[in-house]
C-alpha cells in the first residue's frame, strides 16, 4: 500500500519537476534589439550622461529625427557638440541608448 502511494505521488508530481527546470524562451530575458544610427550630436546633457543627436532615418524602425540617448562614460568624454557620429541604438526600458559609437565622416551634401 505504502509503495503505491508513494509511486501515485511521485508521478503526480513528476510532471510539475520537469516543468519547473525547463524554461521557455519566452521566459528569458531578451537581449534588446539594436539598430545602425548615424547622426550628429546636437547637444550635451551632463547630468543625464547623454547627447541629443538629429539622426539619419533608420529604414523600418524610425524616421530622421532629434533625440536623446544615454551613452557610457567613455563615450560621453570622448564626443562634443557638433561631432558627427555612428552607432548602435537600442530602447532599454524606458531609456534609448547609443552603443559601440565611433565617429563618423560627415554626410555628404545632396
């Protein structure tokens, strides 16, 4: 009687075990997508570590604009107003960001 119970239990819970190990892609995390920007950076903003950068269209995801995006401290040393740029932008949360910038020749003039 014992050894039927204890089988009963075991394979009443068995599913529960496997499916508690095995995570579903849904459920990790989600590296945030990344899109090529080009841009000129039209000015600094010191306290929240960022450029306002008037970008190229980025075809399917976004026209030509003027906005924000947060950059690291390396980067935020290295740029200045007016310096032309090219990088990665990516929304992270509720924060766009500009990633592995390197400095860009200017467009050329239509």
């Amino acid at each position: 009687m014992k050894s039927r119970l204890f089988l009963a239990l075991l394979l009443a819970t068995a599913p529960v075990a496997v499916f508690a190990a095995e995570k579903s892609p849904a459920e990790a995390p989600a590296a945030p997508k990344r899109h090529p920007l080009r841009g000129v950076i039209t000015s600094v903003v010191a306290e929240k570590s960022a450029f306002m950068v008037k970008h190229e269209e980025i075809p399917g995801v976004m026209r030509a604009m003027t906005m924000m995006f947060k950059v690291d401290a390396a980067t935020f040393k290295a740029f200045k107003a007016g310096d032309t740029l090219a990088g990665l932008m990516s929304r992270q949360g509720n924060t766009w960001v500009l990633e592995e910038v390197k400095p860009a020749a200017p467009a050329a003039k239509k």
